[in-house]
C-alpha cells in the first residue's frame, strides 16, 4: 500500500503547479482575511450570522491553506487536495476489504481490495476532483462518509462473527462522522441509502437473535427512516425554492431527460475511459429536450443496471452493491435539482462502485475458468499502467493555465467555459483583441449570453467606447437571464467600477456607470446582493447621490456584516461632506453588531468611536 500511495502522488505532481480556476475564488482566493485568529476563521468559514453557513469545514481547510501559503499561486492548495487523495485512498481500502468480508469472511480480500484502491487512486477521471481545489469539498465528504460506512460495516460484522451488536459506538461514530461530511458538502445526505444499500445486499437484514435485530432496526430508524422523513418534510415545505430553474436555460423535465444520458457516459468513462471527452469545462454536454433515441436507450440502460442488481443480489452480492452503489451516488447531484448539468467530480465517491463489481466479477469468472494467477497479473498490471499514462497526461495538462487552456480548446471547442478562459489569458497578456475575439465565440456558440457587450466595455475603457457599446452593455445588464452569463456580467462591473474609480476608465462617464450598475442593480438573475449593492453605492457617490449611496452602503454591509468595506466607506464618505452626527449613528450600529471582527478591524472600529465621542 505504501508504494502505491509513493506511485500516485508521482503520478499527479506535475499537476500541482496548475491555476485556481472558476469557483475556487469565490470560495476562497477572493475571501479577505487579515490574520489567522480563530475568529478571523470562524468568520470565514461561517459567514457573518445572516446567511446560512455554505460547506463550512471545507472552506475552513481552504482559508487554513491561504493563511499558511497565500492565494499567489496553487501549489500548496493542490498539495493538500492530493494528500486528502491518498487518504481517502487508504480508507477506500479498508471500507472495501470490509465490505468483501461481510460477504466472505473466509478468503483474503487484500488482492481484490488492493486493486479496487489502485483502479480507484490512478483512473484518469479523478484528476479534475483532486487538481480543481474547490472540490475539496467532494474530497473532505467523500472521506468522512467513508469513515461512517466503516463503522457501521464494523458494528455489522462483530454482529455477523457472533457478537452483540452494539449501540453506543455505531451510533457515536456515525453521528460525528455523518455531521462532518455535511459540513463539507451536502452530498452526505445519501449516508441513509449507502447505509441501506449496504444492509439489504450484503448483509440481508440477518442478526443472530431477536435482540440484535431489534437493536439494528435503532440503527435503520435513526440512521436511515428519520433522515429520510426529515429530508421529505424539508423538501415539502421548500420544493419551489429547491426546484426553481429560474436561472436555468432548461427545465426539470429538460434536466431528467439529460441526466439520464449523463449519467450512462459517465459509466461509459469508468469503463473505456475516452480523455478526448474528458474535462473540467463540459457545458458544451448536449441537452436533450424530447424523448429521442439516446434518451431511450439510457433510460432503458438504467432500467438494466437496476434489473441487473435484483438478479446478483443473492448470486454475487458484491456485483449487485457495486452497481447499486454507482445509482445511489448519483441520486442527489444527477437527477432533479437545477445545478449545472455535467461534471466530472460527481463521480468522486461513484466510481467505486462499477471498479469493485468490474474487479470482483472478473475474479469470478477468471476462477471459474480456472485463468492462471500470471495471466490474472499481467491483465490487472495491464489496466493500471494504461490508467496511470492517461492520469499523468491529463496531470500534465494541469499543469499551467495555458496548458489547460489548450487541452480544453482540443476536446471541447464548442465550450463557452473554454473561450471564456481563453479570454481571460488573453487579457492578462495584454491582447485585448485576441481575448473580445473569443467572448465574440462565446456569443456564437450562445447567443443568449450577451455579456460579451458588457465585457467589451471593460476591455476599453481605459480608451474609447461608443454610446452603442454602453448601451448595449446596459441592456445586457437589465436583461440577462442565465446565471452562468450573469455572474461574468457581474464581476466585469465590478472591475469597470473599480477602475473608473482610479481614474483609469475615462470612456465610461460617471452617468454611464451610474446606469450599468442600475441596471445590475434591477436585474434579479444577478446574484450577490452585497457585492450589487456596494458597487451600486461607489456608483451613487460618485454622482455626489449621497442619501442613496448611504442606504446602499448600508444593505450591503448589512447583507455580509463580516465585509466591514462598505461601512467604512460610507463612514469616510459622510465625514468627507461634513456629516459628522450621521456618521457616528452608523458606527453605533457598528458597535451593536453581533459579529466577532478581527484584532485589526476592532482597533479601527474603536478609533472610529473613541473620535465621535471627543466630536460630542
């Protein structure tokens, strides 16, 4: 096991000097921290108080990486997220062999085991999970739900080998691990069925007296039917906010009808996998919208993986758990909520199930053929070899921006994430006609994403923009409805503002400005209120509007109270037109907050009041 782990962090080194990339600065890159206080982290992962905490633990292990090494550059985020790997590894281990003794206690089950955690470490699918830092948040739920499988299948065997099955230690170490794993993201909520899955195939609900099955049913109620009622009653009462597509360009059926097809290639790249359709950036995934023949036949495939299970469930339990296990960890993220349809990373935890039914059925049949233990080896060593090239070459293409760029633009050219990506590193490097010219393919490949007009203005403010570009990029703002679009709208804005406010975008007028973030202001699809409402009141005073800059100031520190900028500002704003008295009355709000702020935003905040009390 050792020189497997030494193998696949070899294996994935030359992808540790890649780039952030798309939600890693939202997440964490962007997120301002001043010290590493426990309450300068506590903040960060939690939020202020007037938001619901978003994957707390994950983030807390982010904003632990930007305090010990930066947001410079990658490296050591990407370090960490290949080092969760390997341990996630050793515990994929131990939840398998486990799981093989449940089954058969009187075999070895470390070859087997052995190979399902290589198959699993080295397949070229997981590289976008460990290499794309946010999906930390994949990795840290993926481990804790592990370790709450492993003490359940624990608790499960002592029963099984004749002892008393216990209470008190299943039902501790499944709670501490079950609430861990959904601190780090809410795909943990599929514990309850991996617990049953596990229950109904590999142990068949078997105890050897009455008291033991009366104390594995307290299992099943309190770790499989209350989470299951709790989570229908929540769905119930918020079904319209949990299913709203709004912000979507398809709908719930549109949805169902690709994830069916979505989910059988996914299963298609476990199997053969294809690099050439392999990715980060998979918007380009067609989205099915009747019932045609790939629709039909992935529906029916599905229908065929389940059959598949009921028939193996009693002559090959494992075959059976493996395929289960696949359908089971893509019930929350691949059927009806409205998130963005094709991700490689949902397959994190997935793959484990089709690499253990693949490996322990092709060892049924190698046994029943009477198949030589060399021939066994040289096809084993054959599959991880051909893994192992495929996961260093995508490894390679993470290595830089540019590279990724490139390897993109190859599998994916009708990919507006790719374009978009494209453009950034045009801009970077100063070619701002290279970069419009990809926004421009954007537009062609969607033409219902026009914020291209908005990006094109901060392209060249800095020199000259027509009145119909600002328009143009105007009527984007107010009229842009898809979310992906709406946030690259939002964050040029921000970038527009900011450099109107240095001086350094003298084609877009004060007026103008004040229009664009109106406009942004007024268009629900945009999200973020507080970052909408703090760049609309830069806006408003910069127009000399002060009463609304004022109260735009306030809903947005109000909006994120651990975002201490806008107040700030606001207060610098007031005392800069002689309006003292208002002044302080914001720092007194200020004081009354709730919220732990670090040792230098108290020291400010403090100074701030010590100077209303000498003006009084």
């Amino acid at each position: 096991m050792p020189a497997l782990l030494v193998f696949v962090f070899i294996i994935y080194f030359p992808g540790l000097n890649g780039p952030f990339l798309l939600d890693d600065y939202s997440n964490f890159v962007n997120v301002q921290t001043t010290d590493a206080s426990w309450e300068t982290l506590k903040s960060s992962a939690l939020g202020d108080g007037t938001t619901t905490p978003y994957r707390p633990l994950s983030r807390a292990t982010l904003i632990l990486n930007n305090f010990s090494s930066g947001t410079e550059n990658a490296y050591y985020h990407k370090l960490t997220n290949l080092l969760i790997h390997l341990l996630i590894g050793v515990t994929l281990f131990i939840f398998c062999s486990l799981c093989l003794k449940a089954v058969d206690n009187r075999r070895s089950s470390i070859p087997i085991t052995l190979l399902v955690t290589a198959l699993w470490l080295l397949h070229p699918l997981q590289v976008s999970t460990v290499m794309y830092v946010v999906q930390r948040m994949a990795q840290l739920s993926s481990l804790f739900t592990l370790l709450a499988l492993i003490v359940y299948v624990r608790a499960r065997l002592e029963e099984k080998n004749g002892k008393s099955l216990r209470l008190l230690f299943p039902i501790i170490g499944i709670s501490i691990f079950s609430t861990l794993a959904l601190l780090s993201k809410e795909s943990a909520a599929l514990i309850p069925l991996y617990i049953l899955t596990i229950e109904y195939l590999l142990f068949n609900f078997n105890t050897h007296n009455t008291n033991n099955k009366r104390r594995l049913w307290v299992l099943q109620f309190l770790f499989v039917f209350l989470p299951l009622i709790a989570g229908l009653i929540y769905f119930a009462g918020h079904y319209e906010q949990i299913l709203n597509y709004a912000s979507r360009n398809f709908t719930l059926s549109e949805r169902l009808l690709t994830q069916s097809v979505a989910v059988i290639f996914y299963l298609g790249q476990i199997v053969f996998p294809r690099l050439s359709e392999m990715g980060l950036f998979l918007d380009d995934f067609t989205i099915y919208r009747s019932l045609d023949l790939m629709v039909i036949f992935s529906i029916l495939s599905l229908l065929a993986l389940v059959a598949l299970v009921i028939y193996t469930r009693h002559k090959s339990p494992l075959i059976a758990f493996g395929i289960a296990w696949f359908l089971v960890s893509h019930l929350l993220e691949s059927t009806a909520l409205p998130l963005e349809m094709v991700f490689e990373h949902r397959n994190y935890l997935a793959l484990f199930g089709p690499v253990l039914s693949i490996v322990f059925g092709f060892n049924l049949l190698a046994d029943r053929t009477h198949l030589s233990g060399t021939i066994k080896r040289t096809i084993a060593f054959s599959i991880l070899i051909i893994f192992s090239f495929q996961t260093f070459y995508r490894t390679i293409s993470w290595s830089s921006e540019e590279n990724f760029a490139a390897t993109q633009l190859i599998n994916h050219p009708k990919s507006e994430r790719t374009h978009n990506l494209l453009a950034q590193i045009a801009f970077k490097q100063g070619k701002r006609e290279l970069a419009l010219s990809e926004l421009e393919q954007v537009s062609r490949i969607n033409p219902a994403d026009t914020s291209y007009h908005v990006l094109r203005v901060l392209a060249w403010c800095q020199d000259t923009v027509s009145e119909k570009q600002i328009v143009d990029a105007i009527k984007t703002t107010a009229t842009i409805q898809h979310r992906k679009s709406a946030r690259s709208v939002l964050y040029a804005i921000r970038n527009i503002e900011y450099l109107h406010s240095n001086g350094q975008c003298p084609a877009v007028s004060r007026e103008n400005l004040l229009h664009l973030t109106t406009s942004m202001v007024n268009n629900p699809v945009i999200r973020n209120e507080a970052l909408k409402y703090h760049i609309h009141a830069r806006a408003l005073a910069a127009n000399n509007r002060l009463n609304e800059a004022k109260t735009f100031y306030l809903k947005a520190w109000r909006l994120k109270q651990q975002n201490l900028q806008p107040v700030f500002e606001l207060i610098q704003l007031l005392r800069d037109n002689m309006r003292v008295e208002e002044s302080c009355k914001v720092i007194e709000e200020l004081l009354r907050s709730p919220i732990s702020y670090n040792n230098n935003d108290t020291i400010k905040i403090d100074s701030l009041s010590a100077s209303c009390l000498r003006a009084n």
